[in-house]
C-alpha cells in the first residue's frame, strides 16, 4: 500500500477568500498513554479533532486497540465498557462514539484496529500464498500489516464529503510499556518515519498525580513514561497532562526541562465539570497552533470557531433543574428494590442487555410506568420487557415471555430471529443502520422524528416480538407504529392514552449527538419534564407553516 496519499485542503484564509493549498500528504496526530489506563485518552483525541476541525481541517479517526478479539462483540461491559456499534455494524471499542458524537462523523469498522483484525489478516494472506513461501513474522509482516490499514483507513472520507480528510487523529489504546502494544508502537514508529516530521505530531497523554498531605505536583511518572517511550523510538511533541488542579508553572518547568518538550506545548487537562470544556481547554492552551505548527500548517488555519462547544459547556453548568430518570438495570434483590426507587421519578428507562438476570424486576418497572402513567422508553430489551409485561397484565397470558428466558413457554412474546446463530456469539446479531419505516404519522415518535415517513436507526439483537402474537397486541391498544421494510419486524411501539409510554427495538444512543439528541431520548425527557405536548403542537405549527417542497 503506497502511503503517498494526495489530499488538497481548501480553507478560508484571514482575507475570508479561499484558497487551495499545495497538495500534500495525510497529517498524523497519534495520541499515547503512559502511567496508568484510564486517563481519558478517548476524549482527549476526540477533543484535539473538534480544535482542529474548528481551525478548518477535515478530520478523520483511528481506535487501536491492542487486545486480541477481533472486535469489542463478544466483551463483557464490566471489563471493558459498553459496546458501540457502527452504521455498517460494527460492534466496536466506545471511544469510536466519542469521536462520531464530538466530530459529527460517521466511521466504519475497520477505524477500529485490534491485534486479532491484524493477526487475522496476516494468517489469511499466508494461507493465500501471498508472501510467497517467506517465514511470516511479527517484524515485517504484522508491522507492515498495520501500517498499511492505517494508511488505507485514513483516506477514507467520513464527513459525507468527497476525497480524504485533511488529518487523521490516532488513539493507540492501552499504555505504553505493554507487552501487547509493542508490535503497534512499532509499526507507528516507522509511520512517523515514512510519512517524514511535517506529517506526524504525537500527544503523549500522562498523569500528574499530587501525594501526600502537601500537595506537591509530582512529575517523575510522566518523566519516566516518557523515557520509555523514547527508548521505543517515538518522541512526544505535545505532553497532555492529567490532574486534578491546573499545574503549577513550576510543575510546567520541571516536565519541559526533563521531558524535553517545549513549556508552550505542555498541555493541562485538569478535572473540570463536563467533559464539553475539554476543546475549549485546549483551545485556551493554544494546541491547535503547536499540533499545527508541528505538522506544518499552521500559517494556512484559522481561529478555531467553538462558539456552539462554549454555549453548550456553561449550558450544562447552569442547568438548575434536575428530572428523575430511573433506569433500571440488573439487580437481582428482592422486587420491593425496584419498587422503592421507581417511586418519586419522573420518568423510567429500561436499556437494552442480555441474560434473565433482573428480568422480573424489569417487567416490575414496566408494569408500574405502565399503571402509573409514567412516561417510559424502554431499548431493545426494553421494549421486549414492555411487551412481555402487557401480554401478562393486559391479554391474561400469564406465563408470557420471551424464548430467551423460557424457552418452553406457550406464549413466546418475543422470539430467537431466524437468520441468528446459536453457536457463534460474535457478529451473528442484527447490526448496524436498519430502515424503519412508520404506520401513521398520527403518533408521538413519528412527531418526534419530524414527520418523516421513515427513520435509519442502528440495532444489536438477536431477539425480536414475535409477528404472530402482534394483533392480539395491537387490539388491546399496544400498538407497533414502526415496522422494518417487511413489515414483519416490529421497531416501534407505542401505548395508546398513556402520556409516553415507548419501546424501540433499535439503539437511538449510537447516533445521538450534542446538540441533536435522539429524537425518544428527547421525548421522554419533555414527557418527564411535563413539556411534551407544547413541544409537539410547536412541531405541528413549524410543519404547517413551512413552504412546500419545489
């Protein structure tokens, strides 16, 4: 794969005219990890994408991560957060969503790589005869192998435009020092080399942790993190600086005299109280100018315009009124536990999951929304639960269920689907964007959505309401207002005369975004806030006074 990859760049000079600049190759900004996991690596390189796309670039993203699956499907979420899943249906590491949500981009499975994708890819070409009978080893072929999807993946637009981004922004996951990231680091080694200085910046994310009752800054994890990254062969261009305060100048002093990194490019993420003041910190600590600078830039950017990042962080900040949401999860205590909780909320949410693990106490929240007249959106599982509970409560079927959890029921409210694998847990679900398309405009998610006929959503289930049981369903006034193309799956439920009683069988929270939140999550906020019906007469009175399509 030739990594003389052509791009033009189109940005607005301070003259406002635009100009097109000389082609050049992909820019490359890798953000490490050193000290400990956990830093927030994730968000730091989402937020270094939404500077530089502010400044004017295009910007794409890269997920390594080092383990051997060959994607985050079949993980437990205790060990390693929840599941995202993709357009093309993916099931990928969360921080793909943190760079989709902060870019307003959509990305593919294959920016996100893992030692098993790679391992794969090479065993496959061996068994193909492509290395024409040489010993396959770590050093070249798993580096080149790497290297090689890097760059192919990098050129591959993902704003909607044509031609590839302008600069790819590379999380490598884990820390360094891993055993398991060492053929990565040096696979981005030799990218960095390959690519030449002018094309490459590495933001070294690390931990300023304070000891003691003193309170001292200490800067020797990083210095040492650092030491070992350059003893890989990757030296850091910018350090990005972990702690719980700002840094002291002297602290500063310290990391840039034994990091030998400039003090200007010494950056400090400290805590703050949403993560939406991330790229206004950066911002204020000019790293777009030194990421720039490094790559070369710097002279053809502008003044980054976060003006919508700026409202929506002191937004959040004084917000004054809290909604009790109960989201239900998996308890397995007594049901008086689901009970006691669900008393005083504003609203219920019943996420998606896997297992009978909580089940009943699940049904036991739907059931008392349901009664109660509490607004509910149940995912997913969600949205089976509610269904299961109204065939018990409502039809009478009182061993109703799902054949999930009871197989041998006489009354399967919700069924394996067929197409499904039994034997292969790993992408064997329904994944990625699917089309639903709605019954009748006259229902609540239909107004939510904005009137549309029909809606592309991202589902992950191996189970779905079973068609046959669906008319006795809708006769007691459960109805499925959102089906898939067939007609036959059933996507979107509603209750009729409950303020908002919801199920869906997709996940809305893949394509919410700041700033266009999913359209249910939304409804059931405005049903918990008691804003829902203002809101839909105001959608009706835009809709009618709108100009007819030409």
């Amino acid at each position: 794969m030739c990594c003389k990859l052509r791009i033009d760049w189109i940005v607005e000079c301070r003259n406002q005219k635009f100009i097109e600049l000389e082609s050049g190759r992909m820019k490359y900004v890798l953000v490490s990890g050193g000290v400990v996991s956990g830093l927030g690596k994730g968000v730091t390189a989402s937020s270094i994408g939404v500077v530089l796309k502010a400044c004017g670039l295009r910007v794409t993203s890269i997920k390594i991560d080092p383990y051997l699956n060959t994607d985050a499907g079949t993980m437990s979420p205790f060990e390693h957060g929840e599941v995202f899943v993709l357009d093309d249906g993916g099931e990928v590491d969360l921080d793909l969503g943190n760079y989709e949500r902060f870019l307003d981009v959509t990305l593919t499975r294959n920016n996100n790589i893992t030692t098993g994708k790679i391992y794969q890819s090479v065993i496959d070409n061996e068994r193909r005869g492509n290395y024409l009978g040489k010993t396959v080893q770590v050093i070249p072929h798993i580096t080149d192998a790497i290297r090689d999807w890097i760059i192919a993946v990098a050129g591959i637009p993902v704003d909607g435009k044509e031609g590839p981004a302008d600069v790819c922004v590379i999380e490598l996951g884990g820390t360094v020092g891993d055993i398991e990231s060492m053929p990565f680091i040096e696979s981005l080694r030799q990218l960095s080399y390959s690519v030449g200085p002018e094309n490459f910046c590495l933001v070294h994310v690390s931990l300023v942790p304070v000891i003691g009752v003193v309170g001292e800054q200490k800067t020797k994890p990083t210095q040492h993190s650092v030491r070992e990254l350059r003893a890989l062969g990757l030296t850091p261009h910018l350090l990005a600086c972990r702690s719980s305060q700002p840094l002291l100048e002297n602290t500063k002093e310290k990391l840039s005299q034994f990091c030998h990194v400039p003090e200007s490019n010494i950056l400090n993420i400290y805590d703050v109280s949403n993560i939406w003041h991330v790229p206004l910190l950066l911002r204020d600590q000019k790293a777009h100018e030194a990421i720039m600078k490094q790559l070369n830039i710097l002279s053809f950017s502008k003044t980054p315009d976060l003006e919508e990042w700026t409202v929506r962080a002191a937004c959040y900040d004084n917000l004054t009124t809290p909604i009790k949401i109960a989201m239900v999860g998996k308890y397995t205590g007594l049901s008086d536990s689901y009970l006691s909780v669900l008393k005083g909320a504003a609203g219920v949410l019943v996420p998606g999951g896997f297992g009978d693990r909580g089940v009943q106490g699940k049904i036991l929240a739907a059931k008392y929304a349901r009664e109660n007249r509490i607004p509910y959106l149940g995912i997913c599982l969600g949205m089976q639960i509610a269904v299961i509970e109204f065939a018990r409560s409502v039809l009478g079927l009182e061993d109703a269920n799902s054949a999930e959890f009871d197989p041998e029921t006489q009354h399967p409210c919700v069924i394996f689907m067929p197409e499904g694998s039994k034997t292969y847990m790993g992408s064997t679900m329904r994944l990625g964007s699917r089309t639903t398309l709605f019954r009748t405009a006259d229902c609540v998610t239909a107004k939510l959505y904005g009137n549309v006929s029909s809606v592309d959503e991202r589902h992950r289930h191996r189970y779905e309401v079973n068609p046959i049981m669906v008319e006795d369903l809708e006769k007691a006034d459960l109805m499925f207002v959102g089906r898939d193309e067939s007609g036959n799956r059933m996507e979107i439920m509603e209750l009729v005369g409950h303020p908002f009683y919801v199920g869906v069988q997709f996940h809305p929270e893949f394509k919410s975004r700041p700033g266009k939140p999913s359209a249910v999550f939304l409804g059931l906020i405005l049903a918990a806030s008691g804003q829902l019906d203002s809101y839909l007469n105001n959608v009706g009175v835009q809709n009618a006074t709108a100009p007819s399509p030409t």
